[in-house]
C-alpha cells in the first residue's frame, strides 16, 4: 500500500501540474496535488514511522486501511470542485478526512502511552499536523453553509493544511530522515524536535489566523517557523558540511530551504507586495515537490522490500537517487521564479517532476530479483 501511494502522489503531481499548464481552475488544480497526492501519502509515512518511533508493534488493519480511505475522500474532492462530480461529496469528504485524522490522532497517543521508555519525539509532531488537519477539513461544511464566511475560513483552511499539517509533519520528519539518508546521526536532533514543537504549532496557527484576517498575527507566526527552520539548516550545516549537497541529501536540503523561502514570501504577501496565488503556486513546486520526491527517494526503497537491508533494496535506492541534485536544483529555481514569471516558473517544475517521473519508472522497471539458482538470470 505504502508504494502504491508513493507513486499515486507522483501521478496526483503530474496530473496537477499538466491541469495548471492548460489553464485549469485553480482549486481543482491544487486540490489534486494536496488532497489527492500529499496527503494520502503523509497519512501513510505517519502510519509507517509511528511504530518504529514509539518502538511498538504493527498497525492494525484499520489503521494501515485509513490512508486509503484519505485518498478516496482526496480523490473525490477535486472532481467536485470541477464539477465532474456533485458538489455536494464535498461534505462526506471532509467528513471522512476529520474522522481518518481524529482515529491516526488517537491511535499515535495510544502508541506514545504503549512506548516502553520515552518515545522519540518526532512522533508528536505527527499528533500536531494531524490535529491541524482535524481542524482544517472540520471548517469545510461550515463555509459551505455561510457563504459569507467563505473567504476567511478558507484561507485559514489553506495556511492549516500547507503549514499546518504538511509543514508539522515535514518539519518533524526531516531532522531523523536527513541523517537517516546520509548514513550519520545528528546528536542534536532528539532535543530540537523536543523544543520546536511548542513554537511550530503555535507559528502556524498564528500565521493562519493571520491570513484569515487577523493579519498582525502572520508576522510573530512566520518568525517562530522561521526560527525553526533556521535551527534545522544551522544544525545540518555543522553535523554534514558539503554533505548538505550530496544526492541522498539534496532535495531535503532544498526543500527545507523552500520553506524557508515560502515564509518570506508570505510576509511579502502580507504586506501587500506579492500576490496570493504566486505564493501558492511556489510552494507547491519549492516546498512539496522537492520534499515529497527526496523523501520517496529513500522510502520507497524500504517499503517495495521491507526487512533487513539487502542489495536489491540498496540499488533500488541508488537508482531513485539518480539526478536528484539537479531535480533539487530545478525545483528551487521553478520555484522561485513563479513568484514573478509564473509560465517558466512551471516549466522548471514540471522539468524536475518529470525528471523523477522518469527515474522511477526505470528504478522500478530494473527492480529484479537477486540471481541464484533458481533464478540465473542476472541483475540489470
């Protein structure tokens, strides 16, 4: 399951970027990319590091069921904010979502209570992004129903889901997942998930109350994430060195670095001198794409041959990483540039999805099996 969302998120951004190229309406468009392809994807990272974080047992079935349930509720909403189908799936969608994100919630806490000794504390920030996620989905019907309210409820929607639940649950992933990538630990890290998490929630619910209307609270919101952003990179920078730009490591450097971007951005837009829907457009390619491809890069891996490492797991691995700094290096720049030139700010975009794309269907194509005698055909 946990590979067939890796690559169905590949296909929800490709889907999503080619929407955008012909000049889709944009909720459906980024509704592909987050509701269809990101967050089925994080709801099953979180279902697969919980455990491993809280040193317990196997999911039960209808936990490890539940980020297939997100994604058909994903799936769902797109096609009925472009009419293809009633509009009015919109409410048990985001019904399904609030109860998938309440019962991972739930189970994470029971998870924490089972942990024999002190849990690693990434697993909180799960907790934190899925509870933003609660609140985001739960907000839907009420803007459904007073269409007056719209406008600020949904902004708020957006800033808790991009900030919230994607940027919580990125920002409490990166810090195990770098050093896990470039084969050494950061000693620091345990402490600064420990410390960060007070601030992290508190920055992004400050910054999306903030473009809900209250727009003086954006600005102490997007300085808390930045300081820990900023926390993040300087730790790296002293842990790796050069490192930071080696393949294994590069799309989460860059994504990481995105985000710090985005925030300036943000405060730009809050100040009236950029425009929403640019910033929109960059996070998608200078944020999630970079974050969603470098984290697949080393997790697919693990989930297509799970158990002891082997050396079909390691040449899978070494397959995906093939031309990830130059993907890292066309997302920053789409990125970027689609906070000004929005038409090559998407062609760099699309170059570097397409790249991975590309990667991962060969990756895929020449995973055989080890020879032996039973099979003496020999690896690709």
């Amino acid at each position: 399951m946990l590979v067939w969302l890796g690559i169905s998120a590949v296909l929800a951004f490709l889907a999503a970027l080619v929407s955008i190229l012909f000049a889709a309406p944009p909720a459906p468009s980024f509704h592909l990319a987050f509701s269809a392809g990101a967050l089925p994807l994080i709801c099953g990272a979180i279902v697969h590091f919980v455990p491993v974080l809280t040193r317990t047992g196997v999911p039960p079935a209808h936990i490890r069921l539940l980020p297939l349930v997100v994604q058909a509720a994903g799936i769902a909403t797109p096609l009925a904010l472009g009419g293809v189908l009633p509009y009015w799936l919109l409410h048990p969608a985001a019904t399904a979502t609030a109860l998938a994100a309440v019962l991972l919630a739930f189970w994470i806490a029971r998870r924490l209570r089972a942990t024999l000794g002190a849990p690693h504390p990434g697993a909180r920030w799960y907790g934190a992004a899925l509870l933003c996620l609660f609140l985001a989905v739960s907000l839907v019907p009420l803007w459904l129903a007073l269409p007056e309210l719209r406008p600020a409820l949904r902004l708020f929607h957006l800033h808790l889901n991009t900030l919230g639940l994607i940027g919580l649950a990125a920002l409490g992933t990166l810090p195990v997942l770098l050093p896990t990538a470039l084969g050494r630990p950061e000693s620091t890290a345990a402490l600064r998930l420990r410390r960060d998490l007070l601030p992290a929630v508190v920055g992004a619910l400050l910054v999306a109350a903030g473009a809900a209307g209250a727009f003086w609270l954006a600005l102490p919101g997007a300085l808390l994430l930045g300081w820990v952003v900023v926390g993040d990179l300087a730790a790296w920078r002293r842990a790796y060195g050069a490192k930071l730009g080696a393949g294994e490591a590069a799309p989460l450097v860059a994504a990481t670095c995105g985000f710090l971007v985005l925030l300036l951005a943000g405060m730009a837009h809050g100040a009236g001198w950029l425009a929403a829907r640019p910033a929109l457009a960059a996070y998608l390619v200078l944020f999630l794409l970079p974050l969603v491809t470098g984290a697949l890069a080393q997790l697919l891996p693990v989930w297509r041959h799970p158990g002891p490492v082997t050396p079909r797991r390691r040449r899978l691995g070494a397959r995906l990483l093939v031309g990830s700094r130059w993907r890292a290096l066309l997302f920053l720049a789409g990125g970027v540039l689609l906070l000004f030139d929005p038409t090559a700010g998407w062609l760099f975009g699309a170059a570097g999805l397409l790249l991975f794309a590309a990667v991962l269907l060969r990756a895929f194509r020449l995973d055989s099996p080890e020879p032996s005698d039973d099979n003496p055909r020999p690896n690709r």
